[in-house]
C-alpha cells in the first residue's frame, strides 16, 4: 500500500480559536473537533484532485467499510492511505492471525483516525474519532465528487468481493454481529464428498440449476428464484465438507452465519440483507437448532417474507434435528426439502479409505477388512482411522490395522454407554464416569 505524507495531523492536532468581534479570543473548542477535521479533510482532497467533495454515509450497513478493511488487510494495490486525522490517537493496529507464509500477526494502518482514497474513483474513507459522553468514538464519512462516481466505486467493490472466492463469515457476539471475510481454503471438490449417491445427485442438481447462467429451468416452470434445503445427522457424516464443496465449485458469493446464544431479530434481518445484497448466493446456517427461542418467531417470519430469500440459496445444517422447531419443515417456503445425511455403509466407507489413501500404507486387502469391520463408524472417525495408520507407519514402519480399528471400537462403546473409566489389570466395567 503506497503512503503518503501530508501535514493533515499537526494542522488538525492543535485547538484552534475563534474570535469576537473585539477581536477577543472567545472559545477554544475540544481537541477532537469534528468539523474542523472534516474541513480540512475536503481542502485536503480538493488540493489533490481539483474538485468539489460530497459527504456521504452508509445508512443500512457496513458493507462498504468491510471492503476497504479488506483491501487494506489484503494490500490492495488500488486504496492510498492519503493521512491522519489527529495526532496522538492510534492510526495502526494488529491482530493474531495465521496465514500461508507463517506469519502469526498482521501490522497495518486502522481504518479508524485514517484517511483512505481510491485514486481512480476519487472517493475516500475517513473514521473520524469524536468525543461523546461514553469517551472516545468515531464517525464514519465517505467523500466523493459526486453521486455517479460513488455508484462506479461501489459497483467495481461488490464485484470485487464476488470475483474473490472468498466466504463472508458472520457471527454473533455479545457486542453484535461481526463480519469477517475469510479465504475458502484448501480446495473440496466434488468427488472428495462421500454420500448416498442420488442424495449427492440431487443436491448438486439443485445447486447447477440454481446458478445456471440463463435461469431456463425458474422461468420455463414459473418456479420462484430461492432454494433451502435443511442437512440434518450424526457429527463427522460430511455435512461441513459437502458445504465447503458447494462454497469451492459455485461462481456465486458465500455467506457463513454461526448462530449464537446472542443471536437476535436485528442479527437476522442484518444477515439476510446482506444476503439479499449478494445475491444470488449461498448462505450457510450453521447449528441452527441453536437459534434462541426468543428470536425463532422472527427467524421463522423472515423465512416467510416475499423478498428475504430471492436469489438465495439456503442451506441449514444440524446434529440434532430433534431439537429443530417444527415449523422449520412443515411449512412450505422455508426449507424445501431437509435431507439426512446418514452414517456411510460399508461400500462408502471403503471408498473413503482409498481415497484418503490408507491402501497405500496397508494395501487393498486389509484396507476391505478395515471398511469391513468399521461400521458405525463417521468419516471423521474413518480419517481419524487413516491418521492413526499413518502415525505407526512413520514411527514403527509397519500398519497393524487389526489393532487400531480394536481400539478405535472399544473407544467407540465407552463413548456411548459413557462409561470412560474400567478397573485395574481385569479391564472390567467400573460403572464410573458418565453413570456415577
């Protein structure tokens, strides 16, 4: 990111005085003066660029100030980090993070105390800090030259952001809901997803047909432009990577909420207004039985409304389906289908196994005795199987499958009889653990 140096911040640091008509000093107003930074701000930028600014805000988001986080987080070539607003506030700042270099924290200019212009649009971001009566905060103002050169910024961000292949990521929190942008990761395709064949089939269906470029099959058959399919089943089945999948093979963006406990009305209507602003899109849900009861009816009106899910394509996920509100499934219009995903049968799981690449360590044949003797078994547990495999290969040079698919299974029986602890030499039953 190019920085530049302008004298913005010392201009603006020192309180500056009015005078009376007797030429008397009258006041001097607060060091964190709100309209003097945003004069200075317009002079700034009418020097630059010899021309008139107009001061906007972003009314029903933050959209846009997500997106020039991320560019300054990603070091997009096309935002300049033009000036400070006032000294002695922060104008940088860290976090802890991980990335594919190694790097455990990024250092980078705040977005707060900070000027920030797209050159070739003319607009800038300013996060003006001001004094209130709760201490230090701020107020967000974008400049532009006029209303069409702001609409061409904000067109060419939101296609950005689509072209990116990236995940939004939504989360509620004690103090509202976060937004974050999130790379997808290392890539899932198709044929890494293990599953009953026609159910693999059929959601894919949906989903080429949904995202088809022309729309034939919505407008052929008048059917309405929004798709919700619920996955519901025992943790570790696939549910997550059948997901990244469809996250990793659709040309479309991709929303991730993680309902919490401060899941709220005004969390919802957030999340599908962005995902309306997407759209057409995929919005994941995930652990939506987890949706507090004090917002379902909302949740479940917002369902409902006419608009909320045009051009999306919603997918919920579950491990307790029990726990699901009813009125989720039965009702048309809110889930259109709710699809189990089931624990794999022995063919499948052979499949995974030699995909995951555990005949390499012990060869075919005792690789068909592990799917074999594997059943009830998740593919969590079955990679699981394959790690454990590849752990005594490197240390001990040899794979006793037999014996490692024995244990796995007597930790799978205490797990559910939940009976952890056994007695002494004899390996009985204690009867401790979950059932004391």
């Amino acid at each position: 990111m190019t920085i530049k140096t302008w004298n913005l911040t010392a201009a603006a640091s020192l309180p500056f005085v009015r005078e009376s008509e007797a030429g008397r000093p009258l006041e001097t107003d607060s060091y964190f003066d709100y309209a003097s930074a945003v004069n200075r701000i317009v002079r700034l930028l009418g020097e630059k660029y010899d021309c008139g600014f107009k001061l906007y805000y972003e009314s029903d988001s933050d959209d846009a100030w997500d997106g020039l986080r991320e560019d300054i987080r990603s070091d997009f070539a096309g935002v300049e980090h033009l000036a400070g607003v006032f000294d002695l506030v922060e104008t940088r700042e860290f976090s802890f993070e991980s990335d594919p270099e190694g790097k455990k924290f990024g250092i980078r200019p705040a977005v707060r105390n900070n000027v920030f212009v797209y050159p070739a649009y003319r607009v800038a971001f300013a996060r003006i800090p001001k004094l209130n009566m709760h201490g230090l905060g701020f107020e967000d103002v974008i400049f532009a030259p006029d209303d069409e050169s702001l609409a061409r910024f904000l067109a060419d961000m939101q296609a950005r952001q689509i072209g990116e292949r990236k995940i939004t990521v939504f989360t509620d929190t004690r103090d509202g809901l976060e937004r974050s942008v999130e790379p997808i990761g290392h890539g899932v395709t198709r044929d890494d997803v293990f599953m009953d064949e026609a159910l693999k089939t059929q959601i894919y269906r949906y989903i080429d047909e949904f995202f088809s470029k022309d729309k034939a099959f919505f407008q052929t058959y008048n059917v309405p432009y929004k798709r919700g399919i619920l996955l519901y089943g025992k943790p570790g089945n696939g549910k997550t990577t059948l997901v990244k999948s469809i996250s990793g093979s659709v040309e479309a963006p991709v929303a991730y909420w993680q309902i919490t406990e401060y899941t709220t009305s005004e969390s919802i209507q957030q999340v599908f207004a962005a995902a309306t602003k997407l759209s057409p899109m995929v919005l994941v849900i995930e652990d939506i039985d987890s949706m507090p009861a004090s917002c379902r009816s909302y949740f479940l009106n917002t369902l409902d409304g006419a608009t909320s899910k045009e051009g999306v394509f919603l997918i919920g996920t579950t491990n307790y389906p029990e726990k699901i509100d009813p009125a989720l499934m039965n009702r048309a219009g809110r889930f259109d289908r709710a699809h189990e995903v089931k624990l794999p049968d022995e063919p499948l799981r052979l499949a995974f196994l030699k995909r995951r690449g555990l005949a390499q360590l012990a060869g075919d044949e005792l690789t068909a005795e592990a799917a074999r003797r594997t059943e009830g078994f998740s593919f969590a547990q079955l990679g699981e199987l394959y790690v454990s495999a590849a752990l005594q290969k490197h240390y001990e040079d040899a794979v006793d499958l037999d014996r490692l698919v024995s244990d796995m299974k007597g930790d799978l029986s205490k797990g559910r009889k939940g009976e952890w602890m056994s007695e002494g030499a004899g390996g009985g039953s204690s009867g401790m653990g979950f059932l004391a």
